[in-house]
C-alpha cells in the first residue's frame, strides 16, 4: 500500500490499476507522521501531523492529490520515558488529531448531519444480493 499511495513519488499507473481493482473513483487517505527529537538535556519533544488527502483522477486521466485538512499535536515529556508510553503519548495525539479533524469538517460542511448516523437509531438491514449462474451449454 505505501509504494502505491506515495504522495511524494505517486505512481499514476499503479494508482489507476488499485482504483480499477477495487472499483474506486476517489480515495480519502490520512497520513500520519510521528517525530520525536530531543528537546533540551533532560526532555524530548513528540510531534504527530495528519494529513487528509483526497485522490482522484481528473476528466483528463491525470492523478490529482489534494489536501482536505492538516493538523497536528505535540507536547515535550521528560527523556526517560519508555517506547511503551511514547507509543500511548502518540495514539492520545493521532486521537485528538482525528476528533479536531472530524470536528472541523462537520462544521464546514453543510451536509454533515445527515452523513452522521443517529447513535440511537435501530440499524438498518444491509441489502441482500442474490446471483445466479447459469450455464448454457449449446446443443
């Protein structure tokens, strides 16, 4: 997956022949960068970037990757933290991330309420698809 949806070096053909395969006409995509460096002696900084991206090919078969949103978080803890909590200091990050992000898109987008589904609704029966093979064996 990461060869094919590389938004530094996009690969158009192998991007059409992922969308032709799954039957895709667009695709949202949020990449996820964590980076932690020092911050002083005794502290690291950690740092996490979303990003949303749209994929889609234009009228002309031409790869257009736009960019629906960005956010990020960051916090410095002490430097001897373990990888076990800086895994956790992430994913609380990443988190946040995902709710600022979802946050801001109900609020921009008009149509977000219906998109939304009631927490409290019965859910709805997926449809049922039934096929048929026949074979037709000429005499």
């Amino acid at each position: 997956m990461t060869d094919i949806l590389d938004a530094g070096r996009p690969n158009p053909e192998a991007v059409q022949t992922f969308f032709s395969y799954l039957g895709l006409e667009a695709l949202v995509v949020n990449r996820v960068d964590l980076l932690t460096w020092p911050h002083s002696p005794t502290e690291l900084k950690l740092r996490s970037r979303s990003q949303l991206e749209l994929w889609e090919f234009d009228e002309n078969g031409q790869l257009q990757i736009s960019t629906l949103s960005r956010q990020s978080q960051e916090e410095v803890v002490p430097n001897d933290v373990n990888d076990a909590e800086v895994e956790q200091l992430y994913q609380i990050q990443v988190t946040r991330t995902a709710q600022a992000i979802a946050q801001a898109w109900s609020e921009a987008n008009p149509l977000s309420e219906r998109l939304t589904p009631d927490p409290d609704a019965e859910p709805q029966p997926r449809p049922r698809i039934d096929t048929t093979i026949e074979l037709v064996i000429p005499r």
